[in-house]
C-alpha cells in the first residue's frame, strides 16, 4: 500500500514514513528491505536505481513500483479487508 501511495517517490525511507503514519508503529529498515525484497522477489514489485542525489552522499535511492499482478493483489486485499469491515458494521452505529 505505501509503495502504491508514494507512486514515484516509494524509497526505502518514505515507505517506512508511510508504513509508520498508518500502522502507528515503527518497523526497523530491515523489515521493510525485507519485505519489499520478498514482494520483488514474488513479482509484485519492480525497483530500479534514481538518480543520485547530494543529500546521501552522492549513493542513488532504489526506487520500487508496483508491477501488474502487485495491483491486482492490492486490490484483491482491499476488497476482502472491506467485505470483513462491512461483515462488523453495527446497526445505528452504536456499540450496545
């Protein structure tokens, strides 16, 4: 999803800002490399090298994208994360 969000600015750095503003929490870079490794790995995401840049030194940012088959299962995931919302929605919307 924060790959998806950050569309053409997905680095390293910002999908864990995007990671940590939605889930509260803040995952170590090992995770998110991890992740985002494994998701290329499955075919769901593509990276590529930007252009260097003067704050880090001169070193490139890995810039990641969403590839087809990773749209499609987004968009699987949040149509069945929906479905469960919609399956607790509470009448008058109150708790009783």
């Amino acid at each position: 999803m924060a790959v998806h969000k950050r569309r053409g600015n997905a680095y390293g750095v910002t999908i864990r800002e995007e990671v940590s503003a939605q889930s509260r929490r803040e995952p170590s870079f090992g995770a998110i490399y991890t992740t985002l490794q494994r998701l290329e790995d499955d075919g769901l995401l593509t990276s590529r090298e930007g252009d260097p840049t003067p704050e880090r030194g001169g070193r490139a940012k890995r810039l990641y994208e969403l590839t087809a088959p990773g749209l499609r299962a987004l968009q699987e995931a949040s149509a069945g994360l929906q479905s469960q919302l919609e399956g607790f929605a509470v009448a008058g919307g109150r708790a009783g």
